[in-house]
C-alpha cells in the first residue's frame, strides 16, 4: 500500500511540474520587430511623408522631421509596421542618413564604340 501511495504522490507531483512548465513557456514576451532600412526619395509635406523606393510609394512615419529632406535620397533605418489593410505596410523611421541631395538618376555613363576588325 505504502508503495503505491508513493507512486501516485511522484505522478502528481511530476504532472504538477509539467504544467507549471508548461505556463511559463506560454507566457513568454512577443519578439521586438526586426530592424531593417529603406533607401529611397523622400515626398510629402507637414508630417505625412512617403519615400519612393522604385515605382512605390512607401508611407513613413518617424520620430525626425523629414521636411528638411523632401527631395532627397535617404537611408532611412527602423521597423515595418501592419498599415490600414492586410496589404499596406508602414516604415517606422528611427534613424535619417541622407545619401544624396538629389532624387534625380544619375546621367548615363559614356560609352566608346570601337570599330570591329573584319578580316580580309
């Protein structure tokens, strides 16, 4: 008798010591966002700013004031965030380094032709 008054003592103890486990793994903080950047041009006016990365337009919002770098190439560092709908994403800007004070291309490299040898 004794011996089995032993083992169901173990085994609820031991089931006790699980599910404790178990909670304290569930509980567990959500992971902070990845950081990432963004290059592109900045566009936009009294606090509702886009870059343009390509052909998109990507809303930004930041905790520096890009209106001083309206028209310019930015390397903008921080996090993605759920826009309004399940499509749309929004830059979190936490960092601002500009890359150049122009959006415009840069003018195409020249190239020489040189005439091919023909054989004779």
């Amino acid at each position: 008798m004794k011996k089995l008054m032993i083992a169901v003592f173990v085994f609820a103890l031991s089931l006790g010591l699980y599910a404790s486990d178990k909670s304290k793994s569930s509980s567990k903080a959500p992971a902070a966002p990845k950081t990432a950047s963004l290059t592109g041009c900045v566009e936009g006016s009294a606090g509702s700013y886009m870059v343009k990365k390509g052909s998109k337009d990507v809303p930004v919002t930041s905790s520096e004031d890009l209106a001083g770098h309206v028209g310019h190439k930015v390397k903008l560092t921080g996090t993605w965030e759920k826009g309004a709908d399940a499509k749309s994403r929004t830059f979190n800007a936490t960092k601002v380094d500009m890359v150049s004070e122009s959006c415009h291309a840069k003018a195409a490299k020249s190239t020489t032709h040189t005439a091919k040898k023909t054989k004779s």
